[in-house]
C-alpha cells in the first residue's frame, strides 16, 4: 500500500452538477464535498442514481455543467472548459462497459499506441509491450481486434490504455460491474498491484462494499444526489455505528 503524504491531489467543494433536457434541467449532484492525497485510493459508493457517476465525469473533465470548486492533480476544472492536454496526461478514466469503451475498429495495438503518440512518447512499440505485459496479456494480444477479446481482457486493455500516459491519478467507474465474479477478482487483484507498483491516486466509483474493502482506504457514501457520510475502511467492520442507508449497502455487499 502507497504511503501517503497528506498532499491532497482531488479535491470537490459544494459541487452541484445538473443536466440540460427537454423538460429544464435536472440536478443530479448537490453539495458534494469530497478530498482525496495522494497516494490513496479513495471508494464513492451508491446504489443507481445516487451521482457518484456523475461526480466521477466531473472530476473527468467530461462534464460541463457544474458549479463549486473542483481541482484534480493541480488542475482547476471550469464548467464549460475543455481540459487541457496537460490534464490528461495527469489523470485518466476507466469507464464501466469494457465493451463499450474501445473502438470495435482498431486493434489493441492502436488502441493503446494512439495516446502515447498523439502525447509525443518515445519508443512506442516498447511502451505498448510493457503495458501489456504490465496488465497481463502479453505480446500475443497487441493485434488483436476487441471482438476476439473476453469481457477481462478488454478491461485490462482499457486499465493499460489508462495507465499509457503515465498519469498520476486513475477515476475508476464501475470497472467491475460488468463482469463476472472471477473475472472481477482478477482486475480488483490488477488494481491492487498497479497501486503497489506505481504509487497511484485513484477514486473507485462503485456500488459495491466489497470492491471498496478490497482496494480502498476510505470511502464517502451518495444517496440521492449528496455525499451523507464518509469514513475510513476499517469502520466497515463496525456497521452499526454508519448511517441506515450505508448499513443497507453493507448488507448488501456480505
């Protein structure tokens, strides 16, 4: 486990987060305040609908409505902004579907290799093979096409695509929910390696308990659009003393 610094690196102040649709707008986040150092992997936990998500795509850079301070890696996120290269390079996304979030079209060669050139990396065919070996594929899957790939496979591209720019800060959505229980433990055990071998910040976005136990230090729960309680992990041992809403998420998660 990365020691941690107290430096914090995310940081949500009094976000509020809506939404622009046909009948007006519709607020999905209000006051969230959250902080993450460096060094931690912070678990935001909900059922569906409860905004975690949403606060995840804000801390993204993938959001423009939204109001409140948020900063992530030293950047100064604005509504309506679009990030800066030099954001990207900071902190990357893993989004939820691993069949969903790699272009059907391109090789996991392309896939992993256009960010290194498009960020000016040297030695590319290098970095694309390390990267696989790093989230065990290996060599033998760098021309494959996503379809010949299992729903694991192609979140560990997805993980290695993620961790190609170097960032110093993983958002994590859901990057288990959409697989089955076995393939789930191999990513969360990938993750947990990637943070014992890298020092990364990562915010874990789940609905899941036991995924936060697994990876996380501390984690805040959202329920209808608010952050009601945050705490660190052990305190999951301990879940009469934790709001009724989170002892139900708990429950849910033995």
């Amino acid at each position: 486990m990365a020691e941690q610094s107290g430096e914090i690196v995310i940081t949500a102040e009094n976000l509020d987060v809506w939404y622009e649709g046909r009948e007006g707008r519709f607020r999905a986040v209000t006051g969230a305040t959250l902080k993450v150092e460096k060094g931690a992997f912070f678990g935001l936990v909900g059922g569906s609908g409860s905004g975690k998500s949403t606060v995840l795509r804000v801390l993204a850079g993938l959001s423009p409505h939204f109001a409140g301070l948020v900063e992530v890696g030293g950047f100064r996120l604005r509504p309506e902004v679009t990030p800066s290269r030099a954001f990207r390079r900071k902190a990357q996304m893993v989004f939820q579907d691993p069949f969903a979030s790699l272009n059907p079209r391109h090789t996991i060669d392309r896939a992993i290799g256009d960010g290194l050139v498009l960020h000016g990396f040297s030695d590319v065919d290098a970095r694309i093979l390390r990267l696989l070996d790093q989230v065990g594929l290996g060599k033998n899957f760098r021309f494959r096409y996503p379809h010949e790939l299992s729903g694991g496979q192609r979140q560990r591209v997805a993980i290695a695509r993620a961790l190609a720019l170097e960032p110093e800060i993983l958002l994590l959505d859901e990057p288990t929910s959409a697989l089955d229980a076995s393939v789930q433990a191999e990513i969360l055990n990938l993750l947990s390696t990637i943070r014992r071998d890298t020092g990364l910040t990562a915010l874990l976005v789940t609905h899941d308990l036991g995924v936060v136990a697994h990876l996380c230090d501390r984690v805040s729960v959202m329920q209808k659009g608010a952050i009601i309680e945050e705490f660190g992990i052990e305190a999951l041992a301990r879940p009469a003393e934790r709001k009724a809403y989170t002892q139900d998420l708990i429950a849910a998660a033995r």
